[in-house]
C-alpha cells in the first residue's frame, strides 16, 4: 500500500492492533494459568467456575461505564488504562500465597480476576470502537478491518493458551505470571510513548444515561451476542479443560504436565483456528458488496446451523466409547469454525448499526451483554459439568445457540446513515 493510498487512520489502528494482541496475550495464558494451576489444587469443576465470576460480571459492569467513560475521556485513556490495569492484576496474582486458607484463596484470585476483566473489557471496547472511526470508507472497508482486527486478536490469545499451559509445566505459577506482568509494562510503554494521532479525545458533553440503547437492532443483536457467547463458554471454560485432564492425566507430576500441554494445545489450536475463520469470514461469506439486510440473513442461518453441533455431540457423549475424545476433539473444531462466522458477523453488525456519534456507546452496551453471555456461560459451565457431566454441558451450549438463534430473527437490519 502505498502512501498515497493509505488510510489516514492506519498508524493508529496498527498501534491499537499491537496494544490489543499483546493484551489478548497475556488474557489467554492467564486464564490457562488459573484454570489447571487451581485444578491441581484440587478445586471443583464448581469451585473454578467461581474463579472466573466475577471477571466475567466485571465485564458486565465495566462495559456499561466504558463506552461513556471513552466518549467522555478519549479512546486512547481507556486502551492504557486497560493495559495498566491487566499489568496490576498480574502482580497481585503472583502475590498469591499457597498456606492461605481455600475460601481466602477464592476470594483473593477472584477480586484480581474482576481486576482483570474491567481490564480486559476497556482494551476490548477502545479496540473495537477504534475500527469504526479509522476504518477506511469503501465496499466492504469496515467489514475488512472488523474481521482483521478479531481474527487476529483470537489467534494471538490462542498462543496465550498454549503459552500459559506450558509455561505452567516448566516455570510454575509465580515465575509465569511475573514475566507475563514485565512484557506488558513494556508494550505499555512503547504504545504511550509512540501512539500516532488518529483517535479522538473525548467530549464533555457526553451523558452516561446515552449508554443505554433505544434501537430496536442493536438490542436484539445484543442478545443474540449474550447467547451465542453463552453457549461456546458453557463447555469452553471449565467443562471441556477438566473433561480432558480426566482422560489424559494420571494424577502424576509428569502425566500432568502432558496433560497441560495438550489441554493448552487443544484450546490454542482451537482459538487459532476460530481466528483464522473469522479474519477470512468476508471472503468465505463472499460478503462484499452484500446489504446489511443480507448480512442480517446470514447471521440468523448460522446460528442456527451452530446450535445442531453441540446438540450432536452431546448425544455422542451419553454413549460413550473409547472414541469419545476424539469425537470431541473434532467437534468442537467444526463449532469452532461456524461459531467464528457468526462472531465476525455480530462485530460487523454491531458497527454497521451504530451511528458515528454513539458508536463507543452502543459497541459498549454490546460487550456488555457479550459479558453477561460469558457470564451464564462461566457459571452454567461449572453447574452442568458437576451435575451431567459432558452431555449436560453440551447439552447447554445447544440450548443457547437456539436462544442466540430466536433473539437474531428479530433483527430488521435496514440501512444506517
């Protein structure tokens, strides 16, 4: 590209691009960390769903403030406070004693986890808002840099599974945790001091009752948004990472540190691969050019598709057979690939629906019900799991996909100035 033809915005979507993967890094290796590092401790499968609880209703809380908070303060300030807040996550994470009493323990990781996702969702939304006002204009632009901007945020915090996982096995929960904590400060540092100009600083006048959204869309994709993240963090979160330890670990030093790496290589493999999907989306969908209203329809048709892979695998699950895993394996491969069409096509939606003027507003309000999605889903994960095992918790991801499915069909999708 040359510089006559680039965008102007460009610089500082790469900035925000590089600020949001080495983020998303760090996300990914922490959730890893957490999940089998308290595993091994010997907490339920309930017990580490409550680990990630009130990170995910952080998301909730914070996504309801952050489009406000952006639009009053700048996207720059929330995307720094983001990292800053992440990196104090992670040294209070590594303060962690393991002669502390077990509910202390809970309740320490869980107020540093809600930490992290107010963290994790001011970086989310500064991103996500960034694309909407550097995108270039042009058919299909916005659609492009939507699907660049999300695949490849899922492919680096893919590496950040399989990176957490490993790290585990071979330096331990403490050293693991520090050295995520010093690479960050460095990103921070290096964004702060090289940032372009691109984003726009806030505006005064900005009220907090304006989050709420009015348009009837944005409220039924919002929906469909907290569904459809439902349904992949019902198994996602704890079911399937303590469905695998069973099958692949001996109890061991050594058969559990085999066992993280393939547990951390599957979930890496599998956030790869649904990045992947979801940067190609617009090719795959052959989507340039399309209305929105066509746009609409391809939403509705595959969450609907989405909804017959958990249920399938779900009745493989009640009979059982050595082959299971891999039935699994394979699976939640396929819903990997259709559940990242409908994601990129949710944060294209959420854009194209919202005007200039409210766009940090409404892509908040959507990431806020996205976290009550994650929310249901981290929760229900634990719940299912320990009550049905596998089938149960396949079982509720399907029935969130066809919720997902019934809230899409009431998307009109006409055309936005």
């Amino acid at each position: 590209m040359t510089a006559a033809t680039r965008p102007a915005g460009l610089p500082a979507y790469i900035a925000v691009t590089a600020a949001y993967w080495a983020f998303m890094l760090t996300d990914g290796a922490l959730r890893m960390l957490v999940l089998l590092h308290f595993h091994v401790l010997g907490f339920t499968p309930f017990q580490l769903a409550f680990l990630f609880l009130l990170y995910e209703f952080m998301g909730v809380v914070t996504n309801l403030s952050t489009g406000w908070i952006a639009a009053r303060f700048g996207l720059t300030s929330t995307l720094y406070a983001g990292l800053a807040l992440q990196i104090g996550a992670l040294l209070l994470l590594a303060a962690l004693d393991p002669e502390w009493a077990l509910l202390l323990s809970v309740v320490y990781v869980m107020v540093v986890q809600g930490l992290s996702g107010v963290a994790k969702d001011l970086s989310k939304m500064s991103a996500k808002s960034a694309v909407k006002l550097l995108a270039p204009e042009g058919e299909g632009a916005l659609f492009r840099w939507v699907a660049a901007l999300t695949g490849s945020k899922n492919a680096v915090k893919g590496a950040g599974f399989l990176i957490g996982a490993a790290s585990l096995g071979l330096f331990g929960f403490e050293a693991s945790v520090m050295a995520m904590a010093g690479a960050l400060a460095f990103v921070l540092a290096a964004v702060a001091l090289f940032m372009p100009a691109g984003l726009p600083a806030g505006r005064k006048e900005a009220k907090f009752r304006e989050v709420w959204s009015k348009d009837r869309d944005v409220n039924r994709l919002s929906l469909a948004r907290m569904f459809l993240f439902g349904a992949r963090d019902v198994w996602f979160v704890v079911g399937i990472p303590v469905y695998f330890y069973s099958v692949l670990s001996d109890g061991t030093a050594e058969g559990n540190r085999e066992a993280f790496f393939l547990i951390g290589a599957f979930m890496a493999c599998w956030i790869i691969g649904y990045g992947a999907v979801q940067g190609f989306t617009p090719a795959i969908l052959k989507a340039k050019g399309k209305p929105l209203a066509e746009i609409v329809r391809l939403a509705r048709r595959w969450v609907f598709v989405l909804a017959f892979i958990p249920a399938g695998l779900a009745g493989l699950a009640l009979v059982g057979g050595e082959w299971l895993p891999g039935a699994v394996v394979a699976g939640l491969l396929v819903f990997g690939a259709v559940f990242a069409l409908n994601s990129a096509l949710h944060s294209y939606l959420i854009l194209a629906l919202s005007p200039a003027g409210r766009v940090t507003m409404d892509v908040g309000f959507y990431y806020m019900a996205n976290a009550v999605g994650r929310l249901l889903g981290t929760l229900l994960s634990g719940l299912s799991y320990q009550a049905g095992g596998l089938p149960l918790c396949l079982g509720t991801a399907a029935a969130m996909a066809a919720l997902s499915w019934l809230a899409a069909r009431g998307i009109a999708g006409s055309e936005r100035p």
